[in-house]
C-alpha cells in the first residue's frame, strides 16, 4: 500500500500521530544493527487504544506490525517493512511504585533510567541495566530480555518480570503472569504443546543463565511455575505487543567498590572469571584495553583514569552496607583472582570507568587501527567456565577470516560483546561466511547465538547451529499459536531472512561533489563519515548532568528527527540510499538540519565520533555553493564583515540600529528573529585600545582577536592582556582584522571559510616562525584552529602547526606553572561553551579555577544560541528551550553572590537576554583579583611595528 494512504487510513482509524514521509521513514528504517527495512509508516501511539486501532488496521490489510522502544537493538529487531510504532515517545508513564512490594508498573516506553530515579528514594532499582539504560526503554528490554552488568547479581529482565498486558495479533487483550491462570485458549494450546514436548525443552532450553537466542521455552515448564510473563521476554515482539508491564525491583547496594584486574590478554583475564565468580560480584565485565585506547586517542589521556598496565581487564564491582566493607570485598576479589596488576577504586573515578564500559559498543565501532567495525557478532555467550576456551578459538577464527575487533563484555556471564570490521561494502558474502563458522563455534563451547541482545535478523538462521530440529520446530508452532498470520515483527526468530539480507552496506552509491572538509579520520569519505553513526542513540539520553552536551534539540523536542541518529540515518540515505533523492538539494535533509544546532557536542560525546556540525556544514556548502543563500547566510555568516565597518564608527551603528522599525527591518531582511535584541557594537574596540597600550616585556605570546572580542566585547580582551602581562607574557596580535571563517563554516560557505582561514595563518606567520604560544579567548575561533581548520585546508602545513600552537588562556596559564591569584571565597557556575566541551576541553579551566581556591560547579548542556542559531528566524522557541534544559536553572538557583563564568559570546549573550543574570570570562575574573601593581605596563613603550606588515588581511 502507499504510504500516505496508510497513513491516511491509520488516521481514519482515530490514530492522531501518524507520519508516512520519506525523512521519517529514513529515521526508522534502522536501529543499532547493521540491517535497513525500510518502514511504510511510522505510528507514535498515545494510549493503547491507539495501539489497538493500529493493529486492526494492520489486520486488514496485513501488514507487518513492529513495536519499537528507543531503536537500540543490535539485531535488527526493532526494524520492520509494514507499521512500526514508537512507544517511546508518549507511552513513557511510569503509572505506579510500589516500594512496598517492591514493583513498579509502567508503559513500554519508560526509560531505564527514569525508573531507576524514581527508585532510587527508596532504595530500590530495576536489577538489569544495559550500557544503554539512559535511553533504552523498559519495553525494548522486555522485548530482548536485556541483561547488562548487574544481571549478574539481579538476573536477566525476564527474572524480573511480574505481569504483562499484551495485545495478541487478533486484538485479544491477555494479562500474562502464571500459564496456568490464563484463561485465553492459548494457554490451553501452549499447555498441551509444552505437555507433548517436555524432554526437548528440559533438555536444550535453560541450560545457563544467558542462553538468550530463540524462545525462552523453560520458563512454561511446570517445575518452573509455568511462568508465561517470563516466557514473553526475550520473544522480541514476535508473539504480543506489550501495553503495560509490572516488574519486581530489587534492594540496591548502599556502597560499592571497584576492582579493576589487568592480564595480559582478555582470554587470561576470562580464566579469571570462574575463581572470582564465588565471591559474589555485584558485576564483573571485561575490557579489551585497546578500546581504552580508542578513547584516549579522540579524548585525550584525560579522558581515563589510571588504570593499572595490561592488555585487559576485568571490572568487579563490589557491595556492602558501608564502603570500608565494599573495599574490602574488593580487595578480596583482588587477592582471589590472580592479576598481574589492579587497583581499587570508588567514587567519581569508578563511575568514569563504567561510563567508558558504557560507551563500549561506540567505542568499538573503530578498531584500533581506525577501520569501521560493525554489529553482527554482537553478544554471543557461553558458560562463564568455558569463556577463556571460547575466546582463544574466537580470536583464532577471527584471524582466519582476516577479520579484527575489540571485545569486550559481561565476562561473569560468559558473554562477549564484539565489533568486527566486516568488509560490508566490499564482500558482504565475507560477513556470512564468518557469522556460519562463529555459529558452530559458540555452539561447540556449548554456547547461545544470542547472550542478551536477541536473535533479531542477525541471528535468526543461526539458531539451528544450537538447537535440533525438534526445538527448531516448537518456535513455529509457538508462533502459529500467538499469531498465525504472521503480522507481528515476522522474519525474527521464526521463518528468518539469511542473515546477509536487508544489509545497510556503506559506500554503495557515494553522493556527488567535491568535499568540503577532508574527513582525515574517514578516508575522505563523507559517506564513510555519516555511517559512522551505528544507532547506539546516545544521543537520545539526557547527559547534561554529568557534563555532556549531546544533542540539545532532541531534549528539547524529543523527536527522532532532532537526534544526532535521526540526522545521520537520512543522511545516510543520502549517501547509498533510495529513499532520499535530489542529492544534496533533497528538502529531506533541511528537514533533518534545520534544527541541528552546530554545537559539536556529538563530536566528543557521541561514543562513535559522530560529527554533525561538520556534516550540517558539507551540506550547506554543497546546497548552495555558487547559489543563492538564505538571508541569515548574509548576516550572520558574514558577520565579521559588518563588524569590522561598525567598529570604525560604533556610536553611528549602534545609533542607526536602535530605532525599531529600522532594527525590525534589518531583522527581517536579515533572517533574524524579531524577538532577538540586536547587540551593541562597543565603542572603543579591543584593537584600538590595544593599539594605545603600552607594550610589557617577558616572553612572547600572540592573542588571537577575534571578532566578537574585538567589536563586541573588549573588556575581554583587555583583561586577558592584564593577565598575560601579570603571567609574565609580552601580548602580541595579528596584523590586520582577520577571522577565523567561524561563521562562515556554521552557515556551510565553507570556499569562504577557506579564504579567511589562509589569511588568518598568513598573519599567524611569526607565531608560526617562533614557535610562539597563540592563545584564543572566543572558544569556538580557538576550536576552529584545533579542529576544522586542519580539515579545511589539509595540504597547508601551517594549519597543523597553528594546531599546535593554539592554546586556551587556561591552557597556557596551567602549562606555565603560573600561581593565579587568589581566589578562596569565590563561588562560580561555568558553563562551558559546547565547542570547547568537544574539542578543546575545560579541564584546564576546571584545575586552575580550584587550584586558586573557588568553589566550582559546571552546567552541562548547551546555552542555546549556539552562534547564528538561536538568532535565525524559526528557532527562537527551541533556543529558549535549550537553555532552560541546564543553564538557566542553574543561575536561577546560584546566590546572588556567585559568578556566572561563560566564556562563550553566544553563552554571554543568551544570559542576557533570557535572565538577569551576567556572565564573565575566566580572564575577567582573574583580572579582577590581580594585585593593582600586576595589572600595571612592566614597560611602558610604543607600540612595536604590527607583526606581520606584509599581509594584512582582513575579515572580508
């Protein structure tokens, strides 16, 4: 059927929700596994009697019918042809907690981690947690009957499971709990089956903990109580839809510890597993060091902690009811287990080491050696006695296929997690001939397909390498029993595709035109870029919290389209696709840009190096290159333009701009939101000033003036030279008023870009030639030089040395050893700039802040004004939104008496204009506290000869 017209159909059917275009069913042709099966429509149901309806119309047409939680499954199970609905974003409710009985009952679509919170209070939790709990929902994980480190001590999401409603496929309403209760004729028919089938099932299903794949037919056998809601975990939406779920929650341990044990390979450290098992582990996963080193090299040694020297570890996580007796438990394990060496942890650093675990499938989609590594292979399990066996064979295997990956896992558990650099692309039949062979490997070793993220479509052909005919047999008729017109997510688990078909092979049809950045880490390839984006959904989590940034507008919007995933899957189609045509002028990727607020915050925070800002600009620059530009393309790209004829007469533009017809017409000529006030340019600029100044002496530093400190804020800049001068530094500018090409890179002029990006290094020429320090105070001009400048200009060497020269002020101040001033008594809430949380880091920030003595505290998230973004027509509204998501309830909160350090422009800004409050530089703070003979010329002199009178530049 046409997809409007089932989608008109599922609206006449009283479905409000409803959305059958092309972008939208790019964003939900995917999930987090290496298959694409693209959707007719896409329902967001808002009670389950829309669920319903949609069912009764997917009867009557027979359609495939696909529930889906968050769109984290690694197997390709929450992919489907026909209807696919998405619980998640409003069947979210948690209905009730019962700290009593210990449940909680809730929709399909609660977020782990929502659960978790509410809990918390009372000392409870939801025993299982996937590395993915911030966004995964609770009906996906019943769905996978998804585990996670802390299944380990709590049991799997069908351990946990109490009572199910369900919708069966003829839209029979069932509550599943015990089988024997149930009153619908198909217990009776699964009674009689299970009756007649007892000695395969006793012998072949629950033969350890995490033998996942196929259905879980041991929990309807009558010693097991016959326990159907348990069964119906893990059937991954083949048999019901799930509209309401009760589950048990379990006592959480008051403290934990860490041990972190070092081998010298992750088999060794899985031998390890059996004799720590004993101990009673809260969790004990395992960790191939070099997916530490993929983090180290994107983020810098910083990034860890210390961890003690090996080529992997084990993490065991410890309890006890108080943290002397965790670390002792700790220490235990350590004496127990035999590492060549460990460390005990606890605190902030523990939970840095559980969120790289977190990152892991991220992290590992690059091997070590940069290739894409891809799903496919993703969780297999075997009995934790027989983990050290398996991974040597699998390693062997891996070396015969010519394939290589990091693993990692749930070691006490025997359950090993693996992205593999599959040649998709080139010999998508390599893919198959390797899954074949691993198939009959776990097997041997007495191991399941599947240790917890289900069968999907990636194993589904596998599972008779692990199970007879016989137990072959009893999922179809299990399957004709629940659903015998095959509506409900077919293809999965019974009658399932080669596990070669429906593949999102990469590089299939690479889009046209030259590349505006050179995508270094990528081949060149923008295709290769764009993939890099494996669904994992970070992105969809709320990590403001702890610091993150990634991605502002789905929080604020909630919807798919507005997630760093959404982007990248229709960009992706963009790239070998069949669904988004017309190239770069398709209207299906403004739809997906148009909200993109350039932050770079995936950059850093996305486990994959998704880099949205970079790709938003290659398309803006492809769309309109030789074109004409939308109008904000002309006042905000070209900004430094316009700044650089105001400040020659600031008190004539401020006066021209202020009356509000003549600002409300520039406004509108300009693309400019009405409600955004129009800043004023300063009166004196920073290099007027700075032209009067006399020159210090000490060892040379150049300061890079950028546009909004030169015309908009100066003080900025002449507290940053007090600074360098009290620091010993002579300050030094660039000749003639160069830019950086920031904002024609956000507005995707990236030719422009260039241009100004080659002047700017001209005029950095004698910093270049002395080896000199050049500092930035704009984060986002100084991210440009450490980051896209080399990408823009990849065959001018001098864009690699500028890289790395550049320092931020708190760079360079820490590097010196410098002593600030004083600062005890002071309390402050930065809020870093989005581009120097991706590129360039607030450590520094953060170590000479409390070094000095202030009391800090971060707010993560982004302000909201990103640049051009919250000042162009059409985004105002989510502008303000995402700077109530952490900023302004963080100034809101802050005494009267607390500086509010931000020193971004944009982040200045948008707390002007949305709060009462005013923000600061880090140089205005620290100028503020220098000794009143500090602030003073060393050496009053003239001022030297500009540094580079050859090449002056300019902005335009």
């Amino acid at each position: 059927m046409n997809p409007e017209t089932l989608a008109d159909q599922l609206r006449r059917a009283g479905i409000a929700d409803v959305d059958a275009s092309t972008r939208r069913r790019a964003e939900y042709s995917t999930d987090a596994s290496n298959y694409r099966v693209v959707p007719e429509v896409v329902v967001f149901p808002r009670h389950a009697d829309e669920v319903a309806s949609a069912l009764q119309v997917a009867r009557d047409i027979g359609s495939p019918f696909t529930a889906r939680g968050a769109g984290t499954s690694c197997a390709g199970n929450a992919v489907g042809s026909g209807i696919v609905l998405d619980f998640s974003r409003h069947l979210n409710r948690l209905i009730e907690l019962d700290p009593d009985a210990r449940t909680a009952t809730v929709q399909p679509g609660v977020i782990l981690s929502d659960l978790q919170r509410a809990a918390a209070p009372h000392g409870l939790r939801f025993g299982p947690d996937p590395s993915t709990q911030a966004r995964c929902t609770l009906g996906g994980m019943i769905g996978n009957n998804a585990c996670g480190a802390h299944a380990l001590a709590y049991g799997r999401t069908a351990d946990n499971v109490a009572a199910l409603s369900l919708l069966l496929a003829d839209g029979r309403t069932v509550q599943a709990g015990r089988l024997g209760d149930l009153a619908d004729p198909v217990g009776a028919e699964l009674s009689s089956l299970v009756a007649g089938n007892l000695g395969v099932i006793r012998t072949e299903f629950g033969r350890f903990p995490r033998q996942v794949s196929g259905y879980s037919m041991e929990q309807l056998l009558p010693e097991n109580g016959g326990n159907l809601a348990r069964f119906l975990a893990g059937t991954e939406g083949t048999l019901a839809v799930l509209t309401e779920a009760t589950v048990n929650l379990v006592e959480a341990a008051p403290f934990t510890a860490l041990a972190v044990l070092a081998y010298p390979d992750m088999a060794v450290a899985a031998d390890a597993v059996p004799t720590v098992l004993p101990l009673r582990p809260l969790a004990l996963e395992g960790m191939d060091a070099r997916l530490v080193d993929v983090l180290r090299t994107r983020r810098g040694p910083a990034a860890v902690p210390p961890l003690p020297a090996g080529g992997g570890w084990l993490f065991v996580e410890t309890g006890g009811a108080s943290l002397d007796g965790a670390i002792a438990a700790a220490r235990q394990v350590v004496a127990a287990a035999d590492p060549q060496a460990s460390a005990v942890v606890t605190g902030e650093d523990a939970r840095r080491l559980w969120r790289i675990r977190e990152d892991g499938a991220g992290l590992g989609g690059r091997t070590s050696a940069g290739a894409p590594a891809w799903p496919g292979w993703e969780d297999a399990a075997v009995p934790p006695e027989r983990l050290g066996d398996y991974l040597r064979d699998f390693f062997k295997l891996l070396d015969q296929h010519g394939v290589d990956g990091l693993a990692y896992g749930h070691f006490g558990d025997g359950c090993v997690h693996a992205r593999l650099d599959f040649p998709l692309a080139q010999r998508p039949a390599a893919f198959r001939s390797f899954l074949l062979d691993a198939a009959v490997l776990v097997a041997s070793h007495g191991g399941s397909m599947s240790g917890e993220h289900g069968d999907g479509r990636a194993r589904g052909e596998l599972l008779p390498a692990m199970y007879s005919p016989e137990a072959i047999g009893l999922f179809g008729a299990v399957k004709a029993i629940f659903d015998p017109a095959n509506l409900l997510n077919p293809g999965v688990i019974v009658d399932p595709a080669p596990v070669d078909a429906d593949l999102r092979l990469p590089l299939a049809r690479p889009v046209k035109g030259a590349r505006g950045f050179s995508y270094p880490s990528d081949g060149g390839s923008f295709s290769t870029a764009v993939h890099r984006c494996v669904g994992v959904g970070k992105c969809r989590a709320d990590t403001t919290a702890t610091g993150g940034v990634m991605c502002p507008s789905y929080l604020a919007t909630k919807d798919e389209t507005h997630s760093t995933r959404g982007r990248a899957r229709v960009l992706q189609e963009l790239a070998n696709g069949s669904l988004v045509k017309g190239g770069w002028k398709s209207p299906e990727l403004m739809e997906a840009l148009d909200l993109c607020l350039s932050c770079k915050g995936c950059s850093s925070d996305c486990p994959a190096g998704v880099d949205m800002a970079t790709y938003k600009a290659e398309v803006l620059h492809q769309r309109y290159r030789r074109r004409r530009r939308p109008a904000s393309h002309y006042s905000l790209g070209w900004l430094p333009r316009w700044a650089k004829l105001a400040t020659r007469t600031p008190r004539l533009a401020n006066a021209a701009l202020k009356p509000k017809p003549l600002a409300a017409l520039v406004k509108r000529i300009g693309g400019i939101d009405q409600r955004r006030p129009l800043p004023d340019f300063a009166r004196q600029s920073f290099r007027q000033w700075f032209a009067e100044h006399p020159v210090a002496s000490g060892k040379p530093v150049m300061l890079w003036v950028d546009t909004f400190t030169n015309g908009f804020s100066p003080e900025v800049g002449k507290a940053a030279v007090q600074v360098l001068e009290a620091a010993g530094y002579s300050v030094r500018v660039p000749a003639g008023e160069v830019c950086c090409g920031l904002t024609w890179i956000s507005t995707g002029q990236l030719d422009g870009a260039r241009r100004q990006l080659a002047r700017s290094l001209t005029a950095l020429q004698p910093a270049i030639d002395e080896a000199m320090p050049v500092v930035g105070l704009e984060p986002s001009c100084t991210a440009v030089f450490r980051s896209d400048a080399v990408e823009l200009l990849p065959d001018d060497p001098r864009a690699e040395q500028v890289k790395a020269q550049m320092r931020t002020l708190a760079e360079l101040l820490t590097e010196r050893g410098w002593t600030p001033p004083a600062l005890t008594g002071v309390r402050a809430v930065a809020q870093p700039h989005c581009h120097q949380h991706a590129v360039l880091g607030f450590d520094a920030d953060a170590a000479l802040l409390r070094g000095a003595g202030a009391e800090l505290s971060t707010v993560g998230g982004c302000c909201g004004l990103a640049g051009n973004f919250g000042v162009e027509k059409g985004h105002y509204e989510v502008s303000v939104a995402v700077a109530e998501q952490s900023l302004l309830p963080a100034v809101r909160v802050a005494g009267a008496d607390t500086v509010v350090l931000a020193d971004g422009f944009s982040c200045r800004t948008q707390l002007d204009q949305l709060s009462d409050r005013t923000g600061i530089h880090l140089a205005e703070l620290l100028a503020s506290r220098l000794p009143e003979q500090a602030t003073s010329p060393l050496q009053p002199a003239s001022q030297p000869e500009p540094v580079n009178p050859t090449q002056p530049g300019g902005a335009s």
